[in-house]
C-alpha cells in the first residue's frame, strides 16, 4: 500500500520543482523578455504583462528588503 503513495509523493515532487525551476528562470529573465515568454495571442497584452510581472516580483521582493 505504501508504493503508490510513495510514487505519488515522488510525483508531486518532481512536479514542484520543475514549476520552481521555472519560476527561477522567470525571474532571471528581463521583465520584458518574461512578458515576451508568456504572451498567447487572444491573452493580456504585453504592456498588461510587463505591469503584472513588476506587481509581482515588486510583492515578492518587499519580505527579502525587511529581513535584511
């Protein structure tokens, strides 16, 4: 009983981490080029893109500035 529970942690897993190295990369990227990645045709416009990618690594950053 406890192998397909182990392979779905294992699978949970593998399917974190392949979202948090994606998310790593992201965030490397210019703001620009990360709109660029994610922009669909019929999606938000790239200019609502590049605002919702500065929102958000704005958010993200303000933990890291108060515990320094």
């Amino acid at each position: 009983m406890t192998t397909p529970n182990l392979t779905r942690r294992h699978a949970v897993r593998a399917a974190a981490r392949t979202w948090w190295t994606g998310c790593e990369a992201m965030d490397r990227m210019s703001v620009e080029a990360a709109a660029r990645a994610c922009h669909v045709a019929g999606g938000p416009s790239l200019a609502e893109l590049v605002a919702a990618i500065t929102t958000d690594r704005a958010h993200r950053a303000v933990p890291a500035r108060r515990a320094a």
